[in-house]
C-alpha cells in the first residue's frame, strides 16, 4: 500500500462538512422546537431523529471514503435501474406515502425514503460511467447525447409526476453540467435548454399554486396575507436579524410565520438568530465545498474520477443555492432542502455519501500522476 494512502480523509472537505452538520443540527433545534413542541408535544420531536441522522451518515460517509471511486460507475445500472423503480413505486396508491399532496416517499419498516433524492447521486454515477465509456464520442447526438437524454427524460418525468418540480431541475442541471464537461455540443445544449425551458413552462402553468408562487416572486406585496405571505415574512427574519442576529433560539418568524422552518425556510431562521455575518459565514462554507470539489475535480486521476467529483459537488451545491435563492426571492418559491441543515434522513445520508465519494477522488489523485483534468470547463487529457 503506498504511501499517499494512509488516511483517505480530506482535511479541509471533512471540516466543510463537519462544520456545516453541526451548526445545522443547532439551527434545527432552534427553528423546530417550538412548532414540534405545539403539533406533537415534543420540543425534540425532529431533533433526536436528526442526532441519529447524522450518528449513521457521518461513519457511512467515511466508510465511502474507503471505497475506491472506481467501484461505482460499474455499479451505474443496477443503481439507476433501482433508482427508476423506486420513482415507479412512488407513484402507485397505497405505496406510495403521501405528504402535502405529493407522493414522494416510500415507506419500509418504520423508514421514509425519498427515491428523488438518490436520484441526484444515480444520474452523476451513471454518466460518469456512460460519459467516460463514450470518450470524444459524447460530442455525438445519436451515440453520445441521445442515450443520456432519454435516461434523463424518463427520470426526471417521473419526478415530475409526483409532482416535485425543484428536484427535477435539480437533477437536469447536474446532468447538463457533466454532459457540457464531457464535450457535449453546445448548440446541442442550447436546444434541449428550449425544449427544457417549454416543459418547465407547461409545469408552472398547469399547476395554480405554481402560479401563485411565480406571481408571489414577482409581486409579495400584492397579495400579503396570500400568495405573498411566506416570502414577505422571509424578508422580516433577514431584516430584524441585522449584522449578528437576534441570537440562538430568539427568532421570531419561526413562531409560526414561515413555513416548514425547519426545512425549506431553515436559512431565513439562520438569518434572524445568526444575522448578515451567519449567514454569509454558513455561505462561504458551501462556497468553500463548491471551490475544493472543483479543484478535487480539476486533479482527478482519470475521467470518471473528473465526472464524479463534479458531480458530487453538484449534489450538495444546486440546492444549497436555490434554497437560499428562495428565501431571498432570488429565485420563486420552490421547496428544496438546504443540505446539512433542514430536517430529513434521505438528503443528508445522500450528501454524505457524495462528500464520501469525493473525498476517494482527492485521496487517490494525491497517490498517482492524473491521466484527466477539468480545465476551461471542458475535460481534457493530461497530456494537452
């Protein structure tokens, strides 16, 4: 064994996401107990779930960090094929476990589930199997984007179904990235954005709360006590939480004025208690996350190795931004989980299995020379 291979922890990577488990498990306590204390007489009633979340995810992402990268692109198929039968199953009454109208988990001896969440991690481990087999041949729309783009279609229709459009963008946005990287044509891109662009369009106009929300994006004020309330008191939390916040546990807009404070609007309650330098601290550590995958990236040892720490840094990067675009209508109201901070199982075991995976990459990129590269936003081969 040599060397380079003593510890496959990044240093810098597991204090990132050390970093951010911890303060998000404090700001769950904060924005849950009151609301959880109210609906289900227990302050501690998403809090204790979340301590054996993260007891399982933290050993399961260092256990990751031990398996060589190389092993999950040749499990691609039977990963995807699960993924897309778990999006199936999702969608059939009776399995299917109903919340908020829509179907999106599955339910398995006391466990929830959310099949849409793997579906982030599956699509980056089968292109970076499908991308790195194609080679320059990705360039090609009938062998090298037209294969991609139906595995693309039928999973993301299925997410659409359930109905969850955020994910859905989420997962096309990953895949479009690793596609572009791999060579993929840009004026090839640009047309599928047009086509992509149309579906999204017939998703907001086919749903009516989908249009109050773009309506409430565009004009909160219009309609204060409606469409435009949530995002209004949004904007409250950031105001009274000035430079340094009110303080831990002092918010008041989790009081039952947010919405899901402790998942899709856990950043405006970090905002209200931590203030501008929290919540600018909180981002820089996902900036953090984004820069150190890209260069974990960039020194790869081989494509696949390229194709997965992007994608990896994807999965916690695009809804890590387009939660707190939300919450600062930057983007309309869209609910999507901030990683290591909003409540749920399914998202937090899947990025620590991605942060696992990345940390394999830049352990074996520190024991051999790279045969690849991220240079430019385009792979290149090490020689060039």
């Amino acid at each position: 064994m040599k060397e380079g291979w003593v510890t496959p922890f990044d240093a810098l990577l597991l204090t990132l996401v050390l970093g951010l488990s911890g303060l998000g498990l404090m700001m769950l306590l904060s924005a849950s107990s009151i609301m959880a204390e109210q609906r289900y007489g227990d302050a501690l009633f998403f809090f204790y779930p979340q301590i054996h979340n993260m007891l399982l995810g933290v050993p399961m992402m260092m256990i990751v960090s031990w398996v060589p990268y190389q092993l999950w692109p040749k499990m691609a198929y039977p990963i995807l094929a699960t993924t897309i039968i778990c999006l199936a199953l999702v969608l059939i009454s009776g399995v299917g476990h109903m919340v908020s109208g829509a179907n999106r988990w599955l339910k398995f001896l006391g466990f929830s589930f959310q099949p849409s969440e793997l579906a982030k991690l599956a699509i980056v481990i089968y292109l970076a199997y499908s991308l790195n087999r194609k080679g320059e041949k990705t360039a090609s729309f009938l062998y090298g984007l037209l294969p991609h783009l139906i595995v693309l279609s039928l999973m993301v229709g299925l997410i659409l179904l359930e109905p969850d459009l955020g994910t859905a963008v989420c997962v096309v946005i990953i895949a479009f990235t690793l596609m572009f990287v791999a060579g993929t044509k840009i004026w090839h891109m640009a047309a599928l954005g047009v086509i992509g662009g149309s579906i999204v369009y017939y998703e907001i106009t086919s749903y009516t709360f989908r249009l109050r929300r773009i309506s409430a994006f565009l004009d909160p004020w219009s309609d204060p006590k409606g469409s435009g309330y949530h995002i209004i008191h949004s904007f409250y939390a950031f105001a009274s939480g000035g430079l340094f916040g009110q303080g831990p546990g002092a918010g008041q807009q989790k009081l039952f004025f947010l919405p899901e404070p402790h998942t899709d609007f856990i950043f405006s309650v970090v905002a209200e208690e931590m203030g501008l330098v929290g919540v600018s601290f909180i981002a820089l550590l996902f900036l953090g996350i984004v820069i150190r995958g890209v260069a974990i990236a960039r020194s790869a040892r081989d494509f696949s190795g390229v194709y997965l720490a992007l994608g990896a840094t994807l999965v916690v990067a695009i809804p890590a931004f387009f939660n707190m675009a939300v919450v600062t209508a930057l983007i309309p109201t869209k609910g999507l989980p901030l990683p290591f901070f909003s409540y749920g199982g399914t998202n937090l075991f899947i990025c620590y299995v991605a942060m696992g995976i990345l940390m394999n990459v830049a352990w074996q990129s520190r024991s051999e020379q790279p045969k690849a590269s991220l240079g430019f936003g385009r792979v290149v081969r090490a020689e060039d």
